[in-house]
C-alpha cells in the first residue's frame, strides 16, 4: 500500500497506525481483487529467516502490519521505528466496526470445527451491520471446496485464522483463484470471538505483555516462545552490525 516498507530483520513493516492501516484495508476490499493482509510478530519474522516461501508471501501482501510490541521495540532499536503495533484481533475489531456500517460481509475461515459458527454468532450482536455470509474450520485437506464455498459467498472480507505459517502461505497460494476483496490472516482470533479463548486483560495489553499472559494461559507455547529471545539477540546483532 505505500512504497517504502520498514525493515525489521529482512521482514518489511508498513508504518501505518491503526486507523490508516484500517483505511487502507477498506480501499483494497473495494478494489475486489483478493488481495491479502499479514500481522507478523517476532516469531513469524525469525520463521521467515528460515522459510524462504513464508518470507515471499509476507513480502507479496498488500499489508504487512506490526503484530506485537516485540516488532515495534525492534524496529525502534534498529532506529527505524514505527508508529504504532497493530495486533491482529484489534485490527479485525476495527475493521468490522467499518464494514458494518456499510453492511459489507465477512466469511470465517478456520479454527476447530464449530468454532466459527460460536465466533458469527457473537460477531453478529455486537456489529448489527456486519453480513456473515460463510464459515468453515479449518480442519480440511482439500482447498478446492473450500474455495468453491468462499466464491459462491464473494464476500469482501474473507478472515484466516489457519495459524502461522499456514494462513499466510494459504492465502497467497490461492489469491488468483478467490472472489473476495481482501482477506486477513488472524491466527486465534477466531478463538477469542467465539469465546473458546480469553484475550490478555488490558493492563497486560498497554504493558506490551499479552505474550507473557498466553504463555501463562497455554504452557503448551513454551517451545514455541524459545523464538523471542533468538529474535532479541538478532536484533540487537542486526543494530551492531548496522553502525
């Protein structure tokens, strides 16, 4: 969406606040041509270090947003800084609270099966504009019926919660073969709109700890976590090597 992109570790970052960022969604969902949004944190920056698919299909979407407050004191240190971290689940809040004004509709993709239907059903009473036109879990082998019920649908939002990398590399792949005008990849999004999982309080929010909070909430992401502090040492080195 804009020309110069912010470069956090070979990963670049549009320097959008959450209200431009949302703008620039709109503009795109418009234009119908499916195209694709992306929320890095630090752990898909240093997947991409190692992952030369995920990395191209960052890079190939419209917008690249700071997912986390690892990537904005990233980008600080390396004294590129952006303006403002933009966390997928917030960004999807505010582009709903947009769509439904205009009734724009929206098609739910992921999560454990049922998952989706609990997330429209709660979506649904708090933006009374806002078309739900589909879902599906995530749980499929077979793109073709899937895609097949999303065309049928053409909604203008088409929300991707596959998790990372999956939702990112699935959304590239099969952009030319979708009718939708913009999709996002949200990781477990679709989880907290359901009410499946519970989002950080908001102190923990403003304190730039949500990963601390899931990480107490799901130990089970302990192995996944051993990213950061790769990433803060990356980082620092990348700083190092810039002067």
């Amino acid at each position: 969406m804009i020309k110069k992109r912010i470069n956090v570790l070979g990963v670049g970052f549009d320097d959008l606040d959450m209200e431009e960022a949302a703008a620039a969604a709109m503009t795109l969902m418009e234009r119908k041509n499916s195209a694709y949004v992306v929320t890095p944190n630090p752990e898909i920056v240093m997947l991409c270090r190692e992952n030369a698919e995920l990395s191209k299909a960052v890079r190939e979407a419209s917008l690249v947003l700071p997912d986390g407050i690892g990537i904005i004191y990233g980008a600080k240190i390396l004294g590129t800084p952006l303006k403002q971290k933009t966390p997928g689940i917030d960004f999807a809040q505010k582009l709903f609270g947009l769509m439904s004004e205009k009734q724009m509709s929206v098609f739910l993709l992921g999560a454990k099966p049922g998952v989706a239907e609990m997330a429209e059903k709660n979506l649904k009473a708090r933006y009374k504009g806002l078309r739900f036109v589909g879902t599906n879990d995530g749980y499929f082998t077979d793109d073709a019926p899937v895609i097949r019920k999303i065309n049928a649908a053409s909604p203008d939002l088409l929300m991707v919660c596959l998790g990372a990398p999956k939702q990112e590399l699935w959304m590239q792949k099969n952009a030319p073969m979708l009718k939708t005008g913009l999709m996002a990849g949200l990781g477990g999004s679709l989880d907290v709109f359901a009410g499946v999982a519970e989002r950080a309080p908001e102190k923990w929010q403003k304190l730039g700890l949500e990963w601390l909070y899931r990480l107490k909430s799901e130990p089970s992401r302990a192995g996944r976590m051993k990213s950061l502090p790769k990433y803060v040492f990356a980082v620092i080195g990348q700083r190092i090597k810039n002067k």
